[in-house]
C-alpha cells in the first residue's frame, strides 16, 4: 500500500533522510519509531506530499507520487486520514463541523455529511459532544475529535504523528485501541510515535528511524525478528 | 498480511452530476453566507472598508450625473448637432389643427432621407406652445392664454450625426433644408455645440481617467482586506488543505468576500449618489423658483446603476482573485 524507494530527503545540506526502503502492506499496521529528529515526521510528510524526496520515489497503492500535482495532491490527501499530536482542531467550529471538514471538501452531499461525521463521531465515542467546540473538550477527547476527522470519509490509509505524545498513559493505550480498531476494520496504519512501552504491547512491525536511515523492520519478513530484537535494538538507540 | 478485503468506501461521493452540481451549488451558497457573515464580525473595520469603497465609486458617479445634468440644462445632446427648422405659419386657425400637421410629419419624413441627418422630429405649433409653458413656468399660462391666436410657428427638430466633417455636412444640410417651401428658416449653433461638445468630451476624459483610478484603487482596498483576512485565517486554511482541500476551494470564502466588499460598497455608493441627487433637488427648489423656470433633474438610471453594481463586485472578485491566487497557493502545511 505504501511503498518507499531509495528515499532521500535533504534540508539544506542537511540529510532528513537516506536512502529509504520498505513495503507496507495493504491492512498492515506497523510504528515508525527513532528519537526526536530521526526524521520520522519528514517520512510521514513525503506520504502527505507535504514534502518531496530529494531522490527515490514514495508509491501509494503501487502508483507512483512523483508526479502528482496540483489539485491531484488534494486528492490524494482525501484517501489519509492523518492524526496529529497537536490535533488542529479549529477553535471557532463545534466539535461536528470539524469533524466535517474532509467531507466538505471532498464535496459530499450535506446528508451524507451529518450521517457519516454522526458515525466517527460515534465511533470515537463522542457523539453525545457534537455541538461543543474543541476548547472545551479534555486533551483525550481532543485528540478522539482528531482521530474522528482522519477517519470521516474512510480513508484506506491512515497516518498518526505522535497521536499519544500530550496524553497519561491510559488515555494513550485507549487511543492506541482506538487506532488499532480501525486497523482491524481494514485500514493501513502507520504511527510514528517513542511510546516504546506502548509499542511492546501491540504485535505489530516497527520501522526504526536512526538518523535518516532505518535499521530495522524494513520488510515484512523482519517483523518476527524485529518484534523480538526490538526492545533490544530500541533501548540501544533511544 | 491481512487478507481481509478492504471495506472503505469511496472516498469522493458518487453522485450523480445532478447531485453534484446540487452539492456544488449548496457549498457556494454556503460560503456566499458564511463570507457575508464574517463581514459583520468585525463592524467597525468592515464599515471603514465600505465607507472607502463607496466614497471611490461614488466619485465617478456623481461626476457622471453632472455630466450629464449639466448637459441637460444647456440642451446640449451627444448624439449630435441640433438644428431647428421653422416652417411658415399657417394662413388659418383651421389649417393649422387639420391637414397642415399631418404636411408637416411628411414634411419630418422627408427631412430624414436627407444625408448627414441622423434623428427627426416634428413638432406642432400646439406642442411648442405647451413647451414653452413647461419652460416659462406655472405664472406664465396666464399670459399666454390671453393671447388671441398661438404665436409659434410649428418647427421640424434635426439632429445632423457626428462626423469629421460636422461644420460642412451641418451648412449643406441647412442650406438644403431651407430651400424647401414649407420652411421659413433654419436655425444652429455650430460653433456653441462644438464648443460644449469639446468640454463634456474634456470632462468625460477626466471622468474616465478617474473611473480608472479609482477602480485600481477599489480593486487595492479590497486586495489588502482579503489579505488580512486570508492572514488571519492561515490555521483554517492549512487544516483544510491537509484534509484535501483543493487551492479553489481554499479560494472560495475570499472571492466571496472580495464580491460581496464590492457589490456592498457599490450599493452604498448608489444610495449616496441618490441622496446627492436628491439633495440637489431639494436645493434647486429656490433657484427654480426665483427664475420662474421648471429644471428637470437627471437622476442615475437604471441601467448605468446596474452597470456600476456589477463592475464593482466584479472589481471585488478580481482584487480578491490577484491576492488569492498568490497567498493562497503558497500557504502548503509544513
């Protein structure tokens, strides 16, 4: 589903990222871990097409992203749903327009609209608080509002960029339920997060950033291995 | 791997193009309000703004209607020189009302094969008469209906058409007009109209040159206030560009904003130059009065109001448009 090819990403001189590869499988669920600068949010931004490697090519879906332009990066935004930390939720909507920003754009009938925002919002468990505006809501249910909106117009892919990062660890391990909930539903998860007593717990691949290059769980066929030599390699690294 | 199949749904509606240009249609209108709204968010600014639009489109307007006026009152017409041609008096007060207007129209028909002539009309003895008492005012239909018998000759009015050659056609034109039977003598000012018409053109220049000024200047205020609003909505446009919003739609709320700037400063242009008019009304009362004289006011018509209610807004979407399709592209979340 997302496939990295010889990806390298320079800033200024400076290498984000080097020489990438791996495959991630339709429905996989894997974490993107590495400390902070290690370049996890630059691999997430290449999906986006917020950034542009500076050589090799990101694929979605066997389709490379090289040369999508214009207003066909906006619609390959509305196939990923992307979490963020700091969620960007606009304070001046309710909890529900918010929630009905993707739909909006993707010009959705406002039928459908209220149907579906209705049901993400019921799925984050955050029905009962349409009408509130996001200031009003705990840094949990926030970052469910976030979630709600990634997920509204049933994206395939789904992104999250340290989506625990400002929550205790028990609202993190319901959101990491809520995350992996989606997976089971069938949707591809990549999370990039250093929650690393978080990731133990889930059996899924982890891809190791360290310094712009990955080190670990670049294939599917490393995930056993990976799993178990993770808490290893990660405590050497971190 | 996974094996169970994907159970996403589209994720652009599938609609059929009714619903669509629907969905379409219901996403502008909502905008249109929503751009309408955020106006009034901000009274106070919003009403500066607007004040300066009107003041810039009223300018030319008002310069416009005195134009226009000005040249209404001297009798001066655009369409081209006038020329007056007096026909005999008739022998008698039966021939006058019967067949001898009916001589005259054929008379006007004839006069309008003649070249040069773009416009006749014929006017009866009976119709100069009640101009005149239109003219002269309420206190002279006494005197005039103490007259025995109507003193004005019935006259053929000849507007000669505008050309290089406006004095030579306009001699020609009057010597062949005056060589006819029925008509006593012609009359024209030549050198008056070319005069006026030098100054209305020299105005309407000036008029023209400002119109543009201004207009630059509306599409400006308006620039700078879709800039400061896309600046103050930086966060809601990235947020939407992440969840697939395309630069159009990212464009929309502004180019709403920049039409309804112009549509509403033009509308309040309008009720100020209609107020002036009015004014002016108001004021030409005494002066009518004490010249005994009826001064027919020429207000804004409904046309050239439409005109200016719509290059306005559309100014208001250009100066919404150059703005945003340079601030709005370059805002891409990093």
């Amino acid at each position: 589903m997302i496939e990295f090819k010889s990806v390298s990403k320079v800033y200024r001189g400076q290498r984000a990222l080097a020489d990438l590869s791996f495959l991630l499988d339709r429905g996989e669920m894997a974490f993107l871990t590495g400390h902070s600068g290690a370049g996890k949010s630059t691999l997430l931004k290449l999906i986006m097409l917020i950034e542009r490697p500076s050589a090799g090519e990101v694929l979605i879906d066997g389709k490379t992203l090289t040369k999508v332009r214009g207003s066909n990066i906006a619609r390959l935004r509305r196939n990923i749903g992307f979490v963020y930390q700091s969620h960007h939720l606009l304070s001046d909507r309710n909890v529900f327009e918010n929630v009905a920003l993707p739909l909006m754009v993707a010009g959705f009938h406002h039928r459908d609209i209220a149907r579906r925002v209705r049901a993400a919002l019921d799925k984050v468990g955050l029905l009962s608080k349409e009408k509130q505006s996001p200031a009003t809501l705990s840094g949990g249910e926030q970052q469910r509002v976030g979630i709600a909106r990634a997920v509204v117009n049933k994206p395939p892919i789904l992104l999250a960029d340290e989506p625990t990062g400002n929550l205790d660890p028990q609202l993190s391990a319901e959101i990491m339920q809520l995350l992996h909930d989606f997976n089971n539903a069938g949707v591809t998860l990549l999370i990039a997060t250093h929650d690393l007593a978080l990731i133990a717990k889930m059996p899924h691949r982890s891809l190791i950033l360290r310094q712009g290059q990955l080190i670990g769980g670049t294939h599917l066929s490393d995930n056993v291995a990976s799993e178990r030599a993770a808490p290893v390699d990660l405590s050497g690294h971190l | 791997m996974r094996d169970t199949p994907l159970k996403q749904g589209a994720t652009s509606p599938a609609l059929s193009w009714r619903d669509q240009l629907r969905v379409w249609r219901d996403s502008h209108r909502l905008f249109a309000k929503q751009s309408f709204d955020r106006l009034w968010e901000k009274p106070l600014a919003t009403l500066v703004t607007l004040t300066m639009l009107a003041i810039a489109i009223a300018l030319p307007t008002l310069l416009h209607l005195g134009v226009k006026n000005v040249s209404s009152w001297v009798s001066y017409s655009d369409s081209g020189l006038e020329m007056t041609a007096y026909l005999h008096m008739p022998t008698s007060q039966v021939q006058a009302n019967t067949d001898f207007n009916s001589e005259g129209q054929a008379l006007a028909l004839r006069v309008a094969q003649l070249s040069g002539v773009k416009q006749v009309e014929f006017i009866s003895a009976q119709d100069a008469l009640l101009r005149l008492e239109v003219i002269a005012g309420a206190g002279s239909i006494d005197i005039i209906d103490s007259l025995p018998a109507n003193p004005l000759p019935a006259a053929i009015r000849v507007v000669v058409g505008q050309g290089p050659e406006l004095a030579s056609t306009a001699n020609a034109l009057a010597q062949k007009i005056e060589a006819l039977p029925e008509v006593e003598s012609v009359r024209f000012n030549l050198e008056w109209f070319q005069k006026a018409q030098a100054i209305v053109q020299l105005v309407l220049r000036i008029n023209l040159a400002a119109s543009v000024l201004l207009g630059m200047g509306v599409v400006l205020v308006i620039g700078n206030t879709v800039r400061v609003s896309i600046a103050s909505r930086r966060e809601e446009i990235l947020v939407a560009k992440l969840v697939g919003a395309t630069n159009a739609y990212a464009r929309r709320p502004f180019l709403y904003l920049g039409v309804w700037l112009g549509a509403t400063g033009a509308a309040m242009a309008l009720i100020i130059s209609f107020a002036c008019m009015y004014a002016l009304t108001y004021y030409m009362k005494p002066l009518e009065a004490a010249y005994s004289t009826n001064i027919s006011i020429q207000h804004l018509s409904a046309n050239t109001a439409l005109v200016i209610f719509l290059a306005s807004a559309s100014l208001g979407w250009v100066g919404s448009w150059v703005i945003c399709s340079n601030q709005i592209s370059k805002l891409e979340p990093e």
